[in-house]
C-alpha cells in the first residue's frame, strides 16, 4: 500500500506539472485591439523621456499598451512613423488606407522596445483610433 501511495503523489505530480506546463505555453495571445491603455501619451513626451533615460522608460514603457498622438512622418505597408520617432506596426493593411502625411492621429499599441540608433520608440499590433 505505501509502494502505491508512492506512485500516486509521483503521478499527481507529472500531471500537475505537465498540466500547467501546458496552460503556460499555450496560454490566448493579447488582444490589444480590446484592452484599455495603460497609458495615454504625446509622442513628443514619450519619445523625450526614453532619450533622457532610456532604461528607466523601459521599465516604464516595455511590453504595456500605450495609446500615443502624433503627426504622421511616413507611411509604408505595414506602418507608420509619426512624428518625433514612434514606429508603428499596424495589425490592418495601409495599402488601401486614406491616411495622409502630416495628419494628427492617434493610435493604440504595445511598446516592444527603444532603437537607441534610430531614437525611435518600436509599438507592435496598432490599431488607428481616429
């Protein structure tokens, strides 16, 4: 009987492990399109404060949905660059979209990172609000 006991709690815990090894790897993917911004910004401030102290705004900024204001800089198939350095990669096709260059818009998305090279702020999954 304690052979069996033995093996139980063994089994319990491959299942336990094998369980949440699962839920974790396969857990649903953002919907960033739904979620509510954590913060809403100008571009002109973000992109300033990831200049002047680019780790401490990671910490801030990293992997959070965001919703940022902004000119339109250039417009490309699959993003945009608004003014002062906020790349954007939108989920939907520009191809056939009626944005113009030098509009003010504003737009939702998560920040995935700073390119120190470029000084542009990289936001992933956009959605155009306006």
């Amino acid at each position: 009987i304690e052979f069996m006991r033995k093996w139980i709690v063994v089994l319990a815990i491959i299942f336990l492990a094998a369980a949440g090894s699962y839920l974790y790897l396969f857990r649903e993917h953002r919907d960033i399109k739904n979620e509510k911004p954590e913060l809403i910004i100008t571009s002109a401030l973000i992109i300033s404060e990831f200049i002047q102290e680019p780790s401490k705004s990671e910490q801030k900024y990293l992997n959070k949905t965001i919703q940022v204001s902004g000119i339109i800089k250039e417009i490309n198939p699959r993003g945009l660059l608004l003014s002062d350095g906020i790349y954007c990669t939108i989920n939907d096709s520009l191809a056939h979209s009626s944005l113009n260059i030098e509009t003010q818009i504003t737009i939702k998305g998560r920040v995935i990172g700073f390119d120190d090279l470029l000084e542009q702020i990289k936001l992933d999954q956009c959605f155009i609000l306006n």
